[in-house]
C-alpha cells in the first residue's frame, strides 16, 4: 500500500513538471479569416463591412430583403398610365340631306376614317305650290260658261281640268308663294266669280348619316365642314 502511495506522488510530480515545461495555448487566440468572405451592406446608412463566414451568407441577404420590404413604393394604377396617342370613340349624326347624290358622296369620302356608318332614310312632306281655282261645276257645259264669262274680262291664262277629282274644275294657275296666290284669287272675285286656293304638298325623302369614328388626340383625320350647309348640321349622340 505505501508502494502504491509512492507511485501516485511520483506521477503527479511528473505531471506538474511536464505543465510547468510546456504551457497551454491561451485561449484568446484568434484563428485567421478566410478571404472569400462577403460584406453586409446597410441601406440609407454609411457603408461599413462587416465581415462574416460563409455559413452566414443566407443571414445576409434576409436582411437585405426586410430592409427592402421596409422602403415604401408608391403603387401605379393601370387607369394611370396613359398613352401619349389616347383614343376615344364619338358618334354623331349628319342632316339631313334633300339631296341623296350628296349624302353618297360625304359617305364615300369620310368611309375608311370611320368605324361604324349607316343610313337612315325617313319621308317628309312639304308645301309645293299655292293651287288657284274655279271649283268644279256640275259638267262640261257649265265649265265652258265660266270660261267664256273670263276670256270676256281679258282672263285668259286658265284651262278646264279634264279629269280626276277636280274634273269640270277651272285652273288658274300653281304659284310658289302664297302672296301671289292670292293676288291672283282677288283678281277673279272681283270680276265676280268664285276662286279658292289649295295648298299643294310635295312628298320626298330625307337622309341621316349616322357614323362612328376612333378620334387620337381629338384629330378625326377628315373634315364635314364642307358638307354642313343651310338645313344641315352635325349632332353628337351616345354610341
């Protein structure tokens, strides 16, 4: 046992030697960096490098994303971007026209400047003439009568109407203005005959153009200032 004892003693004697001879590393011994390092870059803010191992290159580039996410963008609306050549569509409607060869021509002329033309065609009636007349008499003799009865107060200008509803009636005359009409009317009462005066209607048909057209900057690349004349006009409508 008292060897066993000395044993011990000499060992820690020769461990305490061997300490004493070579000293441990110290632990603030700072191991040298790789070069292939990368650098953190902070935004809004003096650039400082911060070096950092390879394992950590993930951890960068988050930050980087959060302060990405951190800066506030300003939205754009689609309605907000404009082209500089913006277009919008415009109806109107032409007339109306008397004349169709007229209309034919303006609709042939503004035809590969529009997107949408048609024609409207509508019947009207208008005032032709002033009619002044002997209304009719019972028969052809009678007729001839009153004839004779004008010619013998220098009327001559007349003639019997022969046929239709009028038939055995004296026509004295179609006048454009009622003012002449009736001049003539008083001139055959006062030779002491009865005249009366009809208004004659004259039937036609108007046109309406009506057209679609795509205008760029408010340019529609033709112009109906020629075709707008007394009577006609340009008028918009909803499409």
């Amino acid at each position: 046992m008292r060897i066993l004892l000395v044993f011990v003693i000499i060992l820690n004697l020769l461990y305490a030697g061997w300490e004493y001879l070579n000293p441990a590393a110290n632990n603030n011994y700072i191991r040298p960096l790789a070069d292939n390092l990368k650098t953190l870059e902070l935004l809004h803010e003096p650039v400082v490098e911060v070096l950092v191992a390879e394992g950590d290159a993930l951890a960068v580039e988050n930050v980087r994303s959060e302060e990405r996410l951190d800066q506030k963008a300003v939205p754009v609306s689609d309605n907000e971007v404009t082209s500089p050549m913006e277009e919008k569509a415009s109806c109107y409607t032409l007339g109306p026209f008397k004349d169709k060869n007229i209309m034919q021509q303006l609709r042939e002329t503004i035809a590969e400047y529009v997107t949408d033309m048609s024609v409207r065609k509508r019947q009207e009636s208008e005032k032709h003439r002033y009619w002044v007349y002997v209304p009719a008499l019972p028969d052809r003799k009678q007729a001839k009568l009153v004839a004779k009865q004008l010619r013998q107060k220098n009327v001559n200008d007349f003639y019997i109407v022969l046929s239709g509803k009028s038939k055995n009636s004296i026509s004295l005359g179609h006048y454009r203005e009622q003012k002449h009409a009736n001049l003539r009317m008083k001139r055959v009462t006062d030779l002491g005959l009865k005249a009366e005066i009809d208004v004659i209607y004259r039937d036609y048909d108007i046109y309406w153009l009506d057209y679609k057209v795509d205008e760029v900057s408010g340019e529609t690349g033709f112009s109906v200032e020629e075709y707008i004349s007394e009577g006609v006009s340009q008028l918009a409508r909803d499409c």
